[in-house]
C-alpha cells in the first residue's frame, strides 16, 4: 500500500539494470539506496541510467527516507515538530533550556524557538504544573517537563483535582501534556525508578500514556500535544538510548491515536499484555518459548487509560490463556483492572486462570541484585506461559 504511514520498509531490489559510467545517480536517488538498503546496479557501456532516476523519485514520494532513531530522538522530533506547526506549544520545566534536560529531549530547543517558547522553572513541579494549567486555560499548549516522573506527587492536587476536571465542571478544555522518565532496571533507587501511572489512571479526566517504542513515542506524543484534554506522558528512561527503530522522516506528519492497543507479536497459544519496558521482557520471552513450540501473542497497551478494551478482549478471545505483565506494584496495579475487563469482556473464552507477573509490593531497591530480584524478567515469564500452556 502506497498511503502506509511509513512502516512499510522497502524491499531489496535485485533488478539488474545496466548503467553507463558516465551517469551518476541523482541526490534522490542516492538517498534511497542508501536509506532502504536497495542494491545498486553494474556499470555497463550499453545501459541507460537514466531509466532509473525517475523511479526513485516516485519511491520517494511515495516511501520517503525512514531514519534509525533512538526512544528519546523520537520524542524530541516529535514536540520540535508539533514546536514548528503550532505556535501556541510551548515546553516549561526544570532545565530544560540552555542545558537542554537531564536526558537531553530538549537539547537545541531553545536555540531554535528562544526563551519564550523554552522556559527554564524553579525546582517546584507545584509550580511548574501550576502555570502550564494557567497557560492552558487562556488557550496555549504547555508541554511541562518533570525531570524525573517520580516527583510528580508534589503536583497531584492541580492535576487531579483543578487540570483533570476543568472540562467536567465548567466546559473549559485543558490542553497540556505533563511529559517525563519514568521506570526502574537502572539502579535509580526508590525516588528515581518508579512506575507512577496508575495515580493518574484512577482519576477520570487524565489521559496516561506510556509507549515502548521510539514510533509510537513520537507519534503518541504529537498527539498528546493535540488533544484538548490533560495526557500525562511518561518515558520509560531505560529505553530512552536503548531502543532504536526506524520511523518516518519530519515530512510525514503522523500521529498514533491515543487509546489505542496494538499486536506487537501474533501468537495462537496464550496472551501477554502488557507495556513500555515490559513490552522486550515479553518479547525476549516468546523467542525462547518459540523454540519449544509455544507461540504467544504478546498486545502492547500503548495507552493505559483509556484502556482499548476492544483489544484486550480480541486477544483472549483468540488464545483463551493470558498473563498479565507489568513493571509497577502488584497490589492496585493495571492487571487488576484488565482481570475485570476480560471478566467482563471475554470470561466464557477463557481456559485457564487470569496471570498476573508484576514487581513486587516494595519499594524499587537502590542495589543492582535486590533490583534484578524486584522485576519480572524474562524466565519468570517463560516459566509462567510454561505453566499456564500446560493447564
């Protein structure tokens, strides 16, 4: 399909078309080659390069240039480009500006669209949520930056009780995005590796978006940025330079929507739902569950509330077996709420018990080993689908 948003990488070409020395490809065409990997043809007296050129340029119309780009390279793209497109977006946080952030997102931001639009903040998330919440009521688009997601408590009361329901009590919409690293596996301690979502999910008139990789990082951000409610947005800081994937180039404006689930592996024997980090746990384990003939199909959440309970529905109705699989604490965690989904949703096509593998009811541990012990990991899942196959 030609209209693809730009998943679709092309194929390698192994046409043998003859060209004369004398002709050297054009700068599109060259791009293109590079780009997807297409081979170049042999130099031969009787051929006709030009033959080629007007083929690349309408590949390039139609597919144009996916380059390699980390987690956190995708989120900048995208608020620089929802920056170029939108006047009204504008970033606030703690040294976001000349230093460009604690991981970097913001880096060149303030060289490119200045002081106003890049706003370096006190060390007050209260602050920093207040005057975004401000900002967003007389019609601008705040895209605050907490520098670390696990101080985004200091700011509950404005979130939950003036941003998620401004809409609800006086029809004032309330478009800001609160954007920052989350998550554990890098030794941060108890205050800089927490999974802080499910304080938000529980409260209706917030948006909670978590993605794991760097397409819908970039494409979930930008629609963030758009909607005209609050999206708390949070980053999975392991996978910041971690993950790299190809995606479309800045001339193609696209979007993921929010509350949408995606299948990131078929499978046909069991499901696993889960998100963000988690996501290349499930992944890592159905390769070594493969090899034995387990085939799992493994449902990226993308969003956690909305939850796309279509998708978590179509899943289990497919496979009959699930494990629920998450990075934050087991007591009050998302699994407890996607158990009353599918309980809801798809209880007659399950065959076996509902799974949940999540960290444990701790806090996140500062020591390497005890921090390995706290997570799911890969054999805790693949002794688990082993368990639940068999049942």
């Amino acid at each position: 399909m030609l209209a693809d948003t730009g998943r679709t990488s092309l194929p390698v070409f192994h046409h043998i078309l003859p060209v004369p020395s004398s002709q050297a490809p054009n700068r599109r065409s060259s791009k293109i080659l590079r780009e997807y990997n297409i081979k170049k043809c042999p130099v031969s007296k009787d051929g006709f390069r030009t033959l080629l050129n007007p083929i690349f340029d309408a590949l390039a119309v139609h597919f144009p240039c996916m380059p390699v780009v980390t987690y956190l390279e995708a989120i900048r793209q995208g608020i620089w480009e929802e920056m170029e497109r939108d006047p009204t977006v504008f970033c606030l946080g703690e040294d976001i500006g000349i230093y460009g952030g604690a991981f970097k997102v913001t880096d060149g931001f303030i060289d490119r669209f200045g002081p106003e639009r890049v706003i370096d903040t006190p060390i007050a998330e209260s602050a920093i949520m207040g005057a975004a919440f401000g900002a967003a009521l007389t019609g601008l688009r705040p895209v605050a930056e907490f520098q670390f997601m696990d101080f985004i408590g200091c700011a509950f009361n404005q979130i939950v009780n003036m941003a998620a329901k401004s809409h609800y009590r006086w029809g004032a919409p309330a478009p800001l995005v609160l954007r920052g690293p989350s998550g554990g596996n890098v030794h941060g301690g108890p205050f800089h590796s927490q999974n802080p979502e499910m304080w938000f999910v529980h409260a209706p008139g917030l948006k909670v978006v978590c993605p794991a990789t760097a397409y819908d990082a970039k494409g979930l951000v930008k629609a963030a940025i758009r909607d005209h409610n609050p999206v708390i947005f949070f980053e999975h800081k392991y996978l910041y330079r971690r993950i790299k994937e190809e995606i479309p180039s800045s001339e193609v404006d696209y979007v993921v929507p929010i509350g949408k689930a995606r299948v990131a592996r078929e499978g046909h024997h069991l499901s696993v739902i889960t998100y963000a980090a988690m996501l290349y746990t499930a992944l890592e384990a159905a390769e070594l569950l493969s090899k034995e003939g387990i085939e799992i199909e493994i449902l990226d959440l993308r969003t956690v509330s909305p939850l796309d309970r279509e998708a978590i529905a179509a899943t289990v109705k497919k496979t009959n077996k699930v494990i629920i699989l998450h990075e934050h604490a087991r007591t009050g965690g998302l699994a407890g709420e996607i158990s009353a989904v599918i309980n809801e949703e798809a209880f007659d096509d399950l065959d076996g018990p509902i799974v949940r593998l999540t960290s444990l009811d701790t806090p996140v541990p500062f020591s390497p080993p005890q921090e390995e012990f706290f997570l799911p990991k890969v054999p805790d899942l693949v002794r688990e689908a082993r368990r639940l196959h068999a049942y």
